[in-house]
C-alpha cells in the first residue's frame, strides 16, 4: 500500500513527531475550533479513531503533491466532462436511490463548530449537549468512496471572539431587514426573526439536529437539494416540521431559479461538503448568489474538503476533470480547497473573513492498525453590516 494512502505501525513514531503538541496544558484547553484532542503518547494511537491538528513536514507535502500529479496526469476527455455537470442532479438523485437515509449520519457536532445556526438564547443548551456527545459520536461525512468516513469535532473560541460583533450586527440587521422581508408576498418562515438556509441538504443529516434545536424559538430553517429523491427523504422523516422548515428542490447552480424567500432575509447559510461537489467554474457564481440572500451582519458558514485529503490522493489515474478536481465511479464530483481560494471565494462575494481554517487531521483504524492524514476547510464569512439611515 502506498505510504500516502496509510500509515503501518511501524511508521508511527514518525507520524507523532510530526503531530501538533503547542498546548502544553491540554487538560485545561477549552474546546478550539477543530478539536482538541492531541496525540502526547505515540503508544496511545490506537484509543481513538481520531487525533486532532496534525503538522505536516515537507517530505509528507511533497509527497502529497506527487501522488495528486500523478493521479490527474491522465484526464477525462473534455468530450466526455459535459455529462457530470450536466447530469449531476441524476448522479446524486441515483445516489440516494440506493442508499436513502443510511448513508451518513447525523451531524451532532454542528452547534460545536458552528454555535451561529442558533438563535443567541438556545445556544448555550444546544452547545452543552453537544460537548457531551462529542466524546461519543463520530459524525459521518460525504465521502463516496470505500475510505473511512468519520472524524470528530469538538467546539470553537474563535467564534467567542467574534460574538459581541456578530450578535449586535443581527440585532441590527434584524431590524433592518425584517420589515423588507415581511412586504415582501408571504413566504414559508415569514414571521421567523431568525432564518437558516441550508444548501444541498441531501437527506437531512444537517437538517434534523437543527430543527430539533430550534423548535419553541423564532427560528425557521429552509433546506434545499437538487435531488428531488433527496427531498422527498426529508420530508418523510418523522421529525420533519413544517412550522420549523421548509424543504425544496432547487438548483443551486441556476442562474434564474429563485427562492421561496426575498432576498436579505437570512441570518445564516450553511453549505457542508457541498461547494465541493459543483465545477470550479460555477462556485463563485454560486456564492455570489447566495450571498445576495443574507441579511447584512449574517453569516456564510463552510466545511469541505482540503488540498491533499487521503480521499485526493487514492483516486487512480482517468478519474480526474481539471486540476484538483475529481469524478467517483457513481459520477459524483469532488474539489479540493486551499485556504487562499476559499478566501477568494467568499471575499470576492463581498463577505469578510471571521474564520478561514485547515483542519488537518490523523484518522485510525483500529481494526486494519492504519492511519490517514485527512484535510478539511472550515470557514466562516460576514456580509458587512451597514447600519439603516438616520
């Protein structure tokens, strides 16, 4: 097996040196963005599935560099790329054919990384049952390959930083925009003062933590999916509450399709491990026109894959469209980020940075005595809140 793909016992010890040990006290670290779960004991590799802020030397970079050039020397013919952009809400409809709700699992660590989907008055009760589930839950995420598919999450203080900013621009911005919201024709949620949209929600593994976080709040979540198959899902879950969510077949990739909502009148969007899945040319399209439906003070939350992710590197030779960017068997897309083009994304969409991340990890299995280097982004960006006429 190529020494990218995993980690024998025997390289262990490498892999510790190379594992972030900057907090010396880790019993009393709270919960940092990305986990805090640090690896001080090489012996100890095996008791957890994963281990948190990896560093990378430049022998594992340029390793990285060279198995991705490697696998993306050979491209699909340009002839052959139009049908998985095209075609992809098939793709991803045929996918949830087949595997329905069973694929992932829910993501209970959402409010850990990301407390701004809740209102200010339900985030601490939301935050604290997560932190307890933490310790026991490994939330699956997209990864259509054969690879292992969880890694584990545990709360933010950068967010802490930011709150006074953020929670004062959406009262304001609240104040500001509700009234535009509410002439606009009724609308699903139109009485909410507090409203998440979530893109490409699949079958709801976003969807139902939020809803059961926020129902008895003002709060009302919309969730779209380009996979009618994907919606149909969600709304025969037994959780599903239309008086919390509206659930919608919409393309996001769509220039001229329009939302069930008037434009800044979201306090949130959400996209996990969606941005990822569209062509690179159409992303700051999408962005662009996601952003026009936030309200000023609201927040773009992101989490996708990452330059170099395990998933990257296995990929094998006639699988890759363009440079980083990949079709699996079941002809679902994946891109992989770096932290400077997540920038440039969300800052040419007119959002400012509030926290812009590489979450580099080591991934167990237990059973097989192998590790993996996995890469995430986790991002967070702010439409500038401007403050009504005197």
């Amino acid at each position: 097996m190529h020494k990218l793909r995993s980690l024998s016992v025997a390289k262990v010890a490498k892999v510790f040196s190379r594992l972030s040990t900057r907090l010396k006290n880790t019993a009393g670290r709270p919960s940092a963005p990305l986990g805090s779960r640090i690896l001080t004991n090489p012996d100890d590799i095996f008791k957890h599935n994963m281990w948190d802020h990896v560093q990378w030397s430049e022998e594992d970079k340029e390793n990285a560099q060279q198995k991705a050039q490697e696998n993306s020397c050979v491209k699909i013919p340009l002839n052959e790329q139009g049908k998985f952009d095209t075609e992809a809400y098939q793709y991803w409809d045929k996918f949830y054919e087949m595997h329905q709700d069973k694929f992932f699992k829910d993501r209970k660590w959402l409010f850990l990384e990301f407390p701004e989907l809740l209102p200010s008055d339900t985030k601490y009760q939301a935050t604290t049952r997560c932190h307890h589930q933490a310790e026991i839950l490994l939330p699956s995420e997209s990864n259509m390959d054969s690879e292992t598919r969880h890694h584990q999450h545990s709360g933010t203080t950068h967010y802490r930083r930011h709150a006074p900013d953020c929670q004062k621009a959406r009262q304001g911005a609240s104040l500001e925009n509700n009234e535009d919201a509410t002439q606009t024709s009724t609308f699903p949620g139109q009485h909410a003062s507090f409203r998440i949209l979530e893109v490409g929600c699949g079958v709801g593994n976003s969807v139902f933590p939020i809803v059961n976080s926020i129902k008895g709040t003002d709060a009302f979540l919309y969730c779209c999916d380009f996979s009618p198959r994907a919606i149909q899902v969600v709304k025969d879950h037994p959780d599903y509450d239309d008086s919390v969510c509206h659930a919608f077949v919409h393309d996001i990739c769509e220039e001229m399709a329009s939302f069930p909502f008037p434009p800044q009148s979201l306090d949130v969007i959400l996209a996990v491990f969606v941005l990822s899945s569209i062509h690179p040319e159409r992303m700051q399209g999408v962005v662009g026109r996601l952003s026009t439906y936030l309200k000023h003070g609201g927040i773009f939350l992101f989490r996708d894959y990452g330059r170099y992710d395990f998933s990257q590197l296995r990929f094998k030779k006639g699988r890759c469209l363009s440079e980083n960017f990949y079709t699996r068997g079941d002809g679902t897309c994946v891109y992989f980020f770096t932290k400077e083009e997540v920038h440039d994304l969300f800052s040419s969409a007119g959002l400012e940075e509030i926290q812009n991340l590489e979450d580099r990890r080591l991934q167990v299995n237990r059973g097989k005595k192998v590790a993996m280097h996995r890469v995430w982004m986790q991002s967070k960006y702010r439409k500038s809140y401007q403050p009504p006429p005197s």
